[in-house]
C-alpha cells in the first residue's frame, strides 16, 4: 500500500510516489509517467526519438518501461484513458499533467 511518506519503488527504475504525477508509475528522479512513453510508442516514435526528445532517459528506462507495461497493462492502460477523460474532480490529474516535462526536441539550424 502506498502510503505519503514512503515511496512505492518498481525496480530501481520506476517508482509511485502519491505527491508527485498523481501517484502514477513515472521513471525514479523524474516527473515522466511511465504512461507517457507507452502513449508516444502508440503514436510511432522510436526509442531514438524517446531518448533524444527526454534526454534524461536512458535505453535501460525504456526497457524497464516496456517490462513495466507488460507487467501493468491494465494500470496503463486506465492512466491513458484518464489523461483523455479524467474522473470526475480528480484534480491530481490536473496536476499530473500540467507537471509533464515539455519535449526538448534539438533545432536543426539546417531546418527550414
């Protein structure tokens, strides 16, 4: 049971922790849901793209996130439907989600 002063860890990778993302499974030391990188896998970006948009991930992140996904489908799959519909007055999402980490794509100066 998770419980607001002691962490709920999955892994040295993953971690639930009740204050932050709503208490959705996110990579340890970050604010990234696990969620997310299912959803952007979904839309067809590659694990290279992943890494280079979220540079503080790592391949050993993405493959904790794909046993995580595996093991937690039906917990993903909930978390990805409520981002589309959240629960009536569930305001941790809100926050969960205004807290997400804004992609740092690279410009190419060479870009049109």
């Amino acid at each position: 049971m998770l419980t607001d002063s002691v962490p709920a860890s999955i892994g040295p990778t993953i971690v639930k922790t009740p204050e932050t993302c709503g208490g959705r499974a996110r990579f340890a030391g970050t604010r990234i849901p696990v969620w997310l990188i299912r959803a952007l896998w979904d839309q067809g970006e590659s694990d290279a793209e992943v890494l280079q948009n979220y540079p503080e991930l790592t391949h050993d992140h993405l493959a904790a996130a794909r046993l995580y996904v595996l093991e937690h489908e039906q917990e993903i799959e909930s978390d990805l439907r409520d981002q589309v519909d959240p629960p009536p007055g569930d305001q941790s999402l809100q926050l969960a989600h205004d807290a997400l980490p804004t992609p740092r794509r690279k410009l190419d100066p060479q870009a049109n």
